[in-house]
C-alpha cells in the first residue's frame, strides 16, 4: 500500500459504529489511538478500549484467568474483566490481547476468556492471532526499530518504554528479527 | 484508461509471480496487474531479503508488459531498502529516482504516488512533499495511481494536492477495501458507496476498487477435509458499482490475503488445493496417511477429489486447460507438478485470475 500515515493533518471528528468495524489489524487500531489523541509509546491500551466503546474493568477473576471479553446482552455493549491482582504490564498485555479478540474475532464468537498467554501451539489460531496483535499495538515494529537504531538495546530498557514484560519483548523481538541484537 | 477491465493485486511473492508466469499471453494482455514490491525471502546471505532479486524476477515475467508498481506497506514484507524508497524528503526523491533507473527494464510502468508523513509534523509540509512528487510523476509517466485504503480519512487533501501538479485525467484511483468478510460487507459497501460519492469532487480518469475475501488460514473457517467461501469481493464490486452509479473498475487480491503468512515451519504440511469458480472457492484437503504417507500422493488424491466436482468441470469448460487446470489434471493423473503449499497457491490465482477475464 502506498500510504503510511500516523498523525492525521485534518479534523476527521468521531469516529462511528460503521468505521470501528473497519479497524482489523493492529495498523488501523494504531491510527484510531493517533486520531483519539491517545499515547502509543507506551500504548494507552485502556484508553483505546475505551474509545472504542469497551467497558474495562478491572476485577478479582479466577486462579489463571488474565481476562474475558464478552457482549453484555442488556447494554449491548462489550465489556472487558482485567484481573486485578496481575502486574500492570501483565493487564496492559490482556488489554491489548482482548483488543485483538474484538478487533479480529468478535464477529465469530461473544465471549472470550483467556487464561495462560505465549504458549506455543498452531499458528493462525484466534489466540495466536489475538497474541500478535497485541505484541504488534505494545511494540510496533517500526517504533521498536527505531529505538534498537537511536541505541536502546538493552532487553529491560526496551520493555520499560513499551511497558511490558522482558518475556513479552523477547519474543517479539524474535519474531521482528531482531533477536540477533542482544536481545 | 478505458481499456483497463481487470486490476488483481499481486505481492512479488514466489508463489504469486509464478501464478502470473504461468498465464496465457491473452490473459496477460487482458489484464493489468499491481505488483506490490515486497522483500525476497530472507536467507542466511541476505537476512533481510533484497528488492533487486524480486525486480528481476518482474522483469523476466513482466518486463515490457504494463502494469502498476507501488511498495508494500505491509511489515512482514518489508525491508530497509522499501522504508528508503518510502522516505518522503526531498519530495519523495528516491523513489522518484528509483522509478527512473528502472524505466528501461520496465518501459510500460505506471507508479503508485507514495503518501508517507514520518519525521513531518505540519500539514504544510506534508503536501508539499506530495505535490513535489506529482509534479516530477506528471513529467515521466503518462498515467500514476493514488491507492488508498478504504477506510482512510484523507484522501481528499491528498488529491486536492496531486491535482495541482497533474490533470485528473492522468489519475487511476484504486480504492482498496483490503481483506473483507461476508459479516461486514453491508459496511464496506456503505462506506465505498459514500467515498466514491465524495471522488466525484476530482475528475479522475477513472476508479478501480478492490478487496479481497481470501482467509489467511481457509481451514479456520471451513472443515478439515472439504470448505467453501464465497468470493465476496466480486458481490462486494457488483454492489457498489451499481449503487455508486459509477464506471468502476473490478480489482482484487488474485485469492490472497492481504497480510503475508508465517511459516508453520517444522511441523509440515496437509496437502489442500483450492478451487475458485465464479462466486466461490472451494477446497479438498487430505493428510498424508502411513497408506500413502508421500505428499505426492496425498495430492494426487486431493486433485483427484477437485477435478470429479462438477463446479470444476463447469469451470473447465469455461476457460479451457490454462495452467492451473492442467496441474490439476497432471496431479490427479499421478504426476502433481509441485508438492509445496506455494506451489497449489500459485495454481489457485492462475485458475483465479483466468476465470475472471473470462467473466469481465
């Protein structure tokens, strides 16, 4: 595609129903947080979810969930459970993992509950997509090049700026090849 | 540019140049392609991939032909020479630099103008770079394509600036709708019609739009052993241009999916050839048993299932034996001329992009 824009120059105003369907890959989903005025470095991911209509609460959940996604069937509305006792970079992570659920999946199935995230297991599955689209909207590819090429090399010093975890940043680093760059 | 009727979307992928290769020289002068530059594939010598294999490779199968030619935006297919070519300074000034080196090459090239804002933080300066570009396109190239995707927002600015440096005429404008589902089609096709509305601001020589319905992983979606899709895009074209009222001209994405696939690496693979006819696509799929434990004959067995299916003698009958057809003849015969998922997925756009020119 020819165009790569991240700041929009004119008053697109807000956006509707219709276009937030639209939004299907972690590009779209960036330019939404850029047009929100929303951060990306480190990504505002409840702001996004919020913006985009999701209620996000933060909640005591069952031993190993991380988070559920479901439509609420009285409000119409989708709903977001973050569990409350993980880390924040962890509850960042299920965030962005959810978002990848609504963006890419909410069309197939209501609910989502995710428990254990970076297991291995069949590429292309929903939660294997879910899993890169999240590690895409938390690290750009262009964004973590950047910061490898201006001298950030160092594994916790990256995962400080994206505000995730080192396990998170190894793995995209990987899967970016970048893993030859100490990292 | 009446005379264009087909625009299919191609990656230089090794699997999508050959399906291209291998069509008919009538095909091949009925329809006219935009191939989206793309790394090669990454070796231990060359771990980013190189954009000069990838042009040779154009060349050989392309070379004097004319088509579109734009730069993949897409991460997975990326390297550092297509961010350079994608540098906005100087008014896009390698690109502009890269087009002509190769004009030689390729005589017949229509170039997609290149829309990039990094390292610009004013609107002023954003145009500028743009019509800077469109003044030095309008001076080389008889025609240029503005390609954007349907859900971008600013389209309007970006063409109220190439239109200062360059007549309308000259400009081929491909909405790309990008990968679509049967759920959403009633919005892209909304949305579409509403763009559409909105070009008719500019005098454009004419409107391509394009989408594609291909899934990234079909068996996802359909059963283990047989599926079927519909081929959205084509209803997707048929119901805007007749809604827009406007001449529009049918792209896709030759049955790919827009974004470029991991490999599954390791594990190997279940043999799948897929089957496009006019509305749908259609697959059988067989695992290698310890009965007929090679590949080669897990997908005789497979192309023997496609080719007893009526849809595909429909087909046949249609287009004749264009090299699609004929590898899936050889293979049900016992002789499947390839073994390799890129290989079936080569078979597919040929069949895909044969079938379509016949229905145009």
């Amino acid at each position: 595609m020819a165009i790569i824009r991240r700041v929009s120059f004119t008053q697109s105003g807000n956006i509707c129903a219709d276009d937030i369907a639209l939004i299907d890959t972690p590009e779209k989903l960036l330019k939404f947080a850029v047009d929100k005025g929303l951060d990306t470095i480190p990504l505002d991911a409840k702001g996004v979810a919020e913006k985009l209509g999701i209620r996000v609460e933060y909640i005591s959940l069952k031993e190993g969930l991380s988070g559920i996604l479901y439509k609420d069937k009285e409000s119409n509305s989708w709903v977001l459970h973050v569990n409350k006792e993980h880390h924040p970079n962890r509850q960042r992570y299920t965030i962005a993992h959810e978002l990848g659920h609504f963006c890419l999946h909410r069309h197939l199935k209501q609910r989502f509950e995710d428990k254990i995230f970076f297991r291995g297991g069949e590429p292309n599955k929903p939660e294997w997509q879910a899993n890169e689209f999240a590690s895409s909207i938390l690290m750009p590819e262009r964004e973590f090049k950047d910061m490898i090429r201006s001298g950030v090399r160092n594994v916790e010093e990256l995962a400080k700026e994206f505000q995730v975890s080192t396990l998170a940043l190894r793995i995209r680093a990987k899967n970016i090849g970048l893993s030859g760059h100490g990292l | 540019m009446s005379d264009i009727i087909y625009v299919p979307i191609i990656k230089t992928s090794d699997a999508e140049i050959r399906g291209v290769e291998n069509l008919s020289e009538d095909i091949k002068s009925k329809i006219t392609p935009l191939f989206e530059l793309t790394r090669s594939r990454k070796s231990k010598n060359i771990p980013r991939g190189d954009i000069i294999r990838r042009l040779n490779r154009l060349e050989e199968v392309y070379g004097t032909r004319q088509f579109i030619l734009d730069l993949t935006a897409d991460p997975e297919s990326r390297n550092k020479q297509i961010e350079d070519l994608q540098d906005n300074s100087k008014g896009y000034k390698n690109w502009i630099n890269f087009l002509d080196s190769i004009k030689e090459e390729f005589p017949e090239i229509i170039p997609v103008i290149q829309i990039s804002d990094i390292g610009v933080d004013n609107a002023k300066d954003f145009y500028d770079r743009i019509k800077k570009q469109a003044e030095r396109l309008n001076k080389n190239f008889n025609n240029i394509v503005y390609r954007f995707p349907l859900e971008y927002e600013d389209f309007k600015g970006d063409l109220t600036a190439v239109c200062q440096e360059m007549s309308g005429e000259k400009i081929i404008c491909i909405i790309d709708a990008g990968f679509i589902t049967q759920e959403k089609s009633s919005i892209y096709s909304t949305k579409a019609v509403s763009v559409i509305e909105e070009l008719k601001d500019f005098p454009l020589g004419s409107i391509v739009l394009a989408a594609t319905s291909f899934h990234k992983n079909p068996t996802e979606f359909g059963g283990e052993k047989y599926g079927e899709f519909r081929l959205e895009e084509s209803l997707f074209y048929e119901k805007v241009n007749s809604k827009a009222k406007s001449d529009l001209i049918y792209g896709d994405y030759a049955t790919i999916n827009p974004m470029r696939s991991q490999q599954a690496g390791g594990r190997g693979w279940v043999p799948r050839i897929d089957m496009p006819t006019k509305d749908l696509i259609f697959y059988h799929r067989y695992r290698k048993s310890e009965i007929e434990a090679s590949y080669a004959k897990a997908y005789t067995r497979v192309a023997k299932l496609v080719s007893n299916e009526h849809r595909y003698k429909v087909v046949k009958k249609q287009i004749g034996d264009c090299w699609g057809i004929e590898q899936i003849e050889l293979a049900a015969e016992g002789y499947p001329q390839g073994l390799s998922p890129s290989f079936w997925i080569s078979v597919r756009m040929n069949i895909h992009i044969t079938l379509r020119i016949s229905i145009l």
